[in-house]
C-alpha cells in the first residue's frame, strides 16, 4: 500500500488529458471550497509529492480525496482515480473539483477499502490535521486496518499453501 504511492506521479498522461479537460470547463466553473461529506466525516486530502527534477521549476503535487470510513474516490469512466496534478493550491483545486463534482464517479479501490484492510496513507506532519477532522489519532485508525490487512494476507497465503498440496 505505502509503495503504491510512490508510483502515483507516473499517470501523467492521462492527468495532462484530464487538465485539457478542466481548462475548457473552467469558464463554467462554480465556486467551491469545502468538499463534500461522505459517511458524515470530511473526506482526507491526500498528497503526494511529484519527483522534482527540476531545481528551478516549482514542486508539483498529486492530490485526491478519499472517505477514509468506506475509502471511496471519484473515478474517470475507466475506473482510473482522478488526481489533481500542479503546484499544491492547483492539484487542491483540482481534486476539490472532482470530488465535488455532480458527474463524479466513485469507487472503493481495494487498497484502499477498509474491509479488505485498506488504509490511507498521510505525512508525518499531517497528524494533528488528521486528529481535528476525525477526532482520532492517525494511529488509532489505521492499527485495526494493519490487522486485517495482515489477516488477509495470512488467508491468503494459508490459501496458497493449500493449493499447492492439492
Ligand atoms: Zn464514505
């Protein structure tokens, strides 16, 4: 899970699609700022950092919301998760946008589905920001997802030791 993120940034073309999108809609554009709720609790944004090759270019984010109760996000009509891609008020805005979006299109990836163990992943610093949204230590909510993330994975492995035999 944690080395999915890693790889985010390398879906660029399709977020670069995605952009060519937004800009055209842009004159259409309604004024958001707070994402929708989902399971009665704000959605988490998260953030990854692009690889920053360039010293004197600025640093470029990838960002989406997810639940972190049911672990939805909103999807483009591949079932692709829509990231925001820019500097961070931009790849913010964009993500906000999806989220927000009376189009969106939402689905629970499995990495991040809670019942299979799937947890979001936040930056050291975003603890206290994870605590006053969801009034619980980041800790406190991803330790019982590492247990049945481990439980799966146990199964799983039990699963294909029986496969062997037989
Ligand atoms: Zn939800």
């Amino acid at each position: 899970m944690g080395t999915f993120d890693n790889y985010e940034c390398e879906g660029q073309m399709d977020i670069f699609d995605w952009l060519q999108q937004d800009n055209e809609e842009k004159s259409q554009e309604v004024e958001i700022s707070e994402p929708n709720k989902c399971c009665g609790v704000t959605p988490w944004l998260h953030k990854s950092k692009c690889v920053h090759w360039d010293e004197n270019k600025p640093q470029y984010y990838m960002m989406r919301y997810i639940c972190p109760k049911c672990g939805k996000m909103a999807v483009d009509n591949i079932g692709w998760p829509i990231r925001g891609y820019g500097v961070y008020e931009d790849a913010a805005q964009q993500a906000l946008k999806a989220w927000n979006s009376p189009d969106a299109v939402f689905e629970i990836k499995d990495y991040y589905d809670p019942k299979k163990g799937g947890y979001i992943t936040i930056n050291l610093d975003e603890e206290d920001e994870w605590f006053n949204l969801y009034g619980q230590s980041y800790q406190d909510y991803k330790a019982p997802l590492v247990e049945i993330a481990n439980e799966e994975y146990r199964k799983k492995k039990m699963g294909e030791h029986i496969n062997e035999k037989s």
